[in-house]
C-alpha cells in the first residue's frame, strides 16, 4: 500500500527515504564553499562585462537606445529643481 504509516513516520522525523538519501550526498559533495565562491565571483565578472559592454557606446544612450543612467534621473532632475529654486 503506497504512503504506508512507516514512510509517514520516516519523512516526519526527517529521514530521507534511501534513494533520495544518495542523492543528496552526491549533490552536497558538488557543494562547496570553495566551488560556490569561485561560481558567484565568475557570475559577478561576466555581469559587470556585459553591463559595461552596454555602457562603452559613446553619448547619453546605451546600445539598447535607452539613456544611461535612466534610474537616477528622477533624482538628478529634483536635484537641479531644488538647486535652482523652482
């Protein structure tokens, strides 16, 4: 009978089933603290290379034809209001 009382039991006291077990252990031994480090610092390299791909176009706009620096342009535009007193 699936779902037996025994399995209920395992899964409430925390056990992992046997198969799920070893498949866990192969997982976390993929999981490094070295592995992940070095994983978060290759993501970090390659996203600061395509943001500043995207920059090195010369003029106000990006390659995407947006303007640079578009999420602070509410901020730089109340500032020079308030800058020359309007």
């Amino acid at each position: 009978m699936p779902g037996a009382s025994g399995e209920r039991i395992a899964a409430a006291a925390g056990e992992q089933p046997p198969g799920q077990t070893a498949a866990l252990l192969r997982v976390s031994g993929l999981l490094t603290a070295k592995r992940i480090t070095l994983h978060a610092a290759l993501l970090a390299v390659c996203l600061w290379s395509v943001y500043a791909i995207n920059l090195a176009t010369p003029g106000l706009r990006d390659r995407a034809g947006h303007i640079k620096g578009a999420d602070f342009l509410h901020f730089y535009t109340a500032g020079r209001l308030l800058q020359e007193g309007r």
